[in-house]
C-alpha cells in the first residue's frame, strides 16, 4: 500500500473506515448480495492489489 502512496493521503484507519461500510446480505437459502460500492472504494481495492468482492 505504501508503494502505491495511499499512506500519503491516508491512514490506516481512514482505509479500514472506508471499506468497513461495505454491507454483505446473506439469508440462510439464498445466494449472498454485496452492496453497492462506490468508486472510491473499488479504486482502494485495486490499489491494494485485492480483488474487488462480487
């Protein structure tokens, strides 16, 4: 994460805090349902290097 400068714009818990309100619906039967995400969030996720949930 550092080498991709997201320590200079934030810090580690402004990241956790970002992608923390991510909301994941699962009722017991049914297929699971993400919730939407905005851009921001799925650029974090592509900075980090993690694939974006779906």
């Amino acid at each position: 994460m550092d080498e991709q400068g997201l320590f200079k714009n934030y810090t580690m818990q402004e990241l956790l805090d970002e992608l923390d309100i991510i909301e994941w619906y699962q009722q017991p039967g049914k297929v699971h349902h993400l919730g939407e995400m905005t851009e921001k969030q799925k650029a974090l996720y592509q900075y980090m290097g993690v694939d974006i949930p779906s």
